[in-house]
C-alpha cells in the first residue's frame, strides 16, 4: 500500500475515532500532497500522479518544518506550542522511511570521505554531495552535516 493510501485510509480511521490532532495533521499532508501533484501535473501533464519518492520527499519536508517549529518556540518560550508541533511530527514519522542508526549514519559518511578523498572541513560540500543521495529521507540534514563535521574535524 503507497503511503498516500495510507494515509487516505488513516483519515478515514482518525475520523472515525475522532482523534482530532491526527485527522488535522493527516488532511495537511494530504493537502500537501495534492499541491505538489498539481504542481508537477503543469510541467509533467495532466494525468501525472505522484511516485512514492515524490511522497516521501513531501513528508521529509513537512517533518522537517516541524522540527524547525519546535525549535524556535522552545526558544520563544511557547512549551504548549512546541508539544504540539512534537505530536504533529511524531505522526508525520509513522509514513516516513526508518531513519538511520548513529553508526550506520557514521558509516555512510566515512564512506562517503573516503570516495570524497576529503582531509578537511573545506571539504565538507564535496562529502554532503556524495552521502545525500545514499541517506534519501533516512536522516536529517542537519544530523548529516553534524557527523560530515566531526570527522572532518
């Protein structure tokens, strides 16, 4: 089952339940969802339909607000607001591919410096170019950049 029938089902479910949290969240990753459809639908014609990739890029970038969200209202002082945004994202994680292991992660970049021949923080794009596409929504930038860092450094 795609994950866009998955979460079409779930709506249904949370509906049903009247789990009001994860019906708001799941009609606005479906509402996201069909914007990138439309979107695509001009350069790529009519009857394009989404591939899964394109979902998961769609959900990656609807987790990745969140995490940004929770950041700046913990920073603002909103800890009501910052639980939400952990609920919302915790949700939008169910449709997400498993993320990587601290070490598997590690192993990938180490990987990834080797094939790079990178010996130094200048050479962190270089890295950044050759780990993103094996990592594909399986980790967070962020968390990438953190472990590219280290061992650079």
């Amino acid at each position: 089952m795609s994950a866009k029938a998955r979460i079409l089902d779930d709506i249904k479910t949370a509906m049903k339940a009247r789990d009001q949290l994860r019906l708001d969240t799941l009609r606005m990753v479906k509402s996201k969802i069909q914007e990138k459809e439309v979107e695509l639908r001009g350069k790529k014609g009519r009857d394009h339909v989404l591939e899964e990739e394109d979902i998961q890029q769609v959900l990656t970038t609807a987790a990745k607000q969140r995490r940004d969200s929770i950041e700046s209202f913990l920073a603002g002082g909103r800890e009501e607001l910052a639980v939400k945004e952990e609920k919302e994202l915790a949700i939008i994680e169910e449709y997400l591919p498993q993320q990587l292991s601290d070490d598997a992660l590690k192993a990938l970049v180490q990987e990834a410096v080797e094939e790079a021949g990178a010996t130094s923080p200048k050479d962190m794009g270089k890295v950044m170019k050759a780990v993103m596409p094996k990592v594909k929504g399986r980790a967070d930038g962020k968390r990438i950049n953190a472990v590219v860092r280290a061992l650079l450094s």
